[in-house]
C-alpha cells in the first residue's frame, strides 16, 4: 500500500512538471527599429508609403503580427539627429532580436551602440555601410542591409542637369550637415562637376524651417541651379521637397535630384532609388537573421533599378527643351 502511494505521487509529481512545461509560453521574438524621422504613411501591401511603413508592411505578408508571433519596439527621432543615441541606448537594453534602421545617422548610432546584436540598414549610403560592414559581400561586423545609391547616380543628376539646361553654371548643392552621409559634399562631386563645367556651391538646411534661409543664400551666391541630395529630412521629406521646388520654381532655376520623387513633386528632373522598396529588402533580410542566418551570410547589396522622371510642366515653366531621347528613356514623364 505505501509503495503504490508512493509510485502514484511520483506520477502526480511528473505529470505537474510536465503541465507547467506545457504552459510556458514560446518565446517571441524581438524587432528594434530605430527610425531618424516620424512614423510617416502607412505602406499597405503594393502601395508606396515610408520606408518603415513598408518595412513593417513586408514583415507582415512575411507572417510576422506584431502582438502575436513577434514583438516591434518603435523609437523616432522624428528629424532631431540628436535624439538617436539615446533611443539606440533605450532599445538596446531592451535586448533585441535584431535591429532594423535606415540612413547614415541610424546606421553609425546603431553601430555604435551595440557590437552584438545584428543590425540590418536599409538604406543608407555605400560609404558609410562598407565602413561599418567591414566587407560588402561577406560583412565582417554585426551591420548588412542594403545601399541608397552609387556616386555614379549623383553625377548622373549633374549631367543631366547641364544636358536640359547648358546655360547654367553655379549650381547649389543643397545638403543636410547633420548627416554624416553628407560630409565630403559637394567636394566629391567636383571632378564631375568640373567636367561639364560647373562650380558647385555648398548650401546647408537641416530641415524644411532653413529652407527659405537656405534659398536666400543661394540668391546671395548668385546660383543658377539647384541639385538636392536625396536627405532623409530635404528631398527625402515630402512637404519639405515640395517647399524646395517651390522655391526653385520662384527663382526660375532648374532643380535636379538623387531623390526619386523629386521631379514628381515640380522639380525639373529626379533619377534615384525607391527607397520603400528597399525597406522592403530590409525585411527579408530581418526574416532571415530570426530564422538563423548569420550577419555574415547576408551581403551588403546595391540597388540595381533607379526611376528617372521627368516634369515636362516644369520644363515648359523654365523654357527647357527636353529631348525626344530622355522622354524616351524616363520612367515617368509629369504633364
């Protein structure tokens, strides 16, 4: 009798320990992101939006619900760079899985917060991630993700530039001196520059509130263009780049641009990248670090595609010809 009493509460006791294995919950996994802006549009499935949007946006038709079977952690910058190191710091601590950002600014605060956990860029300038990765192709440190665009893309916008309007000049390099992205320009576009016969002038906005002052210095320099790079909080930021076209238009000087939507919104000419759909890259490249792919695995990759538009309604403002070979050759043409 005691010996059955004692095999029935070793039973007991084993079927208790199973239980409470059985209740324990799996583990959900983690995703940081560290965004340099605000929340920006809602990307739904096909349909252009920011860039974390489509991030999140091609997470979920890669399965992943927030809430349910992965847990997102959100901290903006909202355009204040110096606000990134501390909400870096914050998730951090909050021991992601992994953490996805975007720009040049995401991309050094990120690294320099953390040297373990994997962080995916999409994107952010060729500089900047081949310093940070170590190796492009067989990354050596914690960062992969994708690149914004080649420098080549950036004297492109020049030649076209001197191709629509060939009377101009002096051409204002409108900048963010916050990026670090930014730091050797305009001065590495000289070369370029000084082929096709342009000076180039440095002129710095750090968002839309200096753009006006930023358009008074390029009158005071006496400009006759305007190249924008493609800035997260300038040409990157809607209502900001529509402001820079604005004002353009006002002076009369045709505003060219690495940002791809540039010319959508009345700039004269814009070939560049689609930056949501590399946020969408970045996704897959999340997937695959949550199911055991290592940094390493994962190559640092270029975009291959670039949109290259044309705003006819612009040109005609301007008095610019364009040719019959660049509407061919152009993604989209704006009437």
């Amino acid at each position: 009798m005691i010996l059955r009493r004692v095999l029935l509460l070793a039973l007991l006791a084993l079927a208790g320990c199973g239980g409470a294995d059985a209740q324990q919950p799996a583990r959900v996994p983690k995703v940081a992101i560290l965004a340099p802006g605000g929340p920006g549009p809602v990307c739904e499935s096909g349909i252009q939006g920011s860039v974390v949007g489509c991030f999140v946006d091609e997470l979920r038709k890669l399965g992943y619900v927030d809430g349910r079977n992965i847990s997102i952690e959100y901290r903006f910058a909202n355009g204040v760079a110096q606000r990134l190191p501390a909400l870096a710091s914050e998730l951090v601590k909050l021991q992601p899985d992994v953490i996805y950002t975007h720009t040049v600014g995401g991309a050094e605060v990120a690294a320099s917060a953390t040297a373990t956990i994997p962080i995916v860029v999409g994107p952010a300038g060729e500089g900047a991630l081949t310093r940070l990765a170590g190796d492009l192709a067989r990354p050596r440190s914690n960062v992969t993700g994708t690149t914004l665009h080649h420098i080549e893309l950036e004297e492109k916008c020049l030649q076209l530039l001197k191709e629509l309007a060939p009377r101009s000049s002096r051409v204002a390099v409108l900048l963010n001196p916050d990026n670090p992205g930014w730091r050797e320009y305009p001065q590495i576009l000289v070369p370029a520059a000084s082929r096709l016969g342009l000076t180039l002038v440095r002129i710095e906005a750090r968002s839309g509130s200096d753009v006006p002052r930023a358009f008074a210095a390029m009158s005071a320099a006496g400009v006759d263009a305007v190249y924008a790079v493609d800035d997260s909080a300038l040409a990157g930021d809607r209502k900001t780049r529509k402001q820079i076209a604005e004002l353009a238009a006002k002076n009369r000087w045709p505003l060219v641009s690495s940002n791809a939507n540039v010319a959508s919104d009345g700039g004269l000419v814009s070939i560049g990248t689609d930056i949501p759909a590399l946020g969408r890259r970045a996704a897959f490249y999340v997937h695959r670090i949550l199911n055991g792919a290592k940094v390493s695995d994962l190559p640092v990759e270029r975009p291959t595609t670039y949109k290259l538009t044309v705003n006819r309604k612009t040109a005609a403002m301007l008095d610019v010809q364009i040719p019959q070979s660049l509407l061919l050759r152009a993604d989209e043409v704006i009437h």
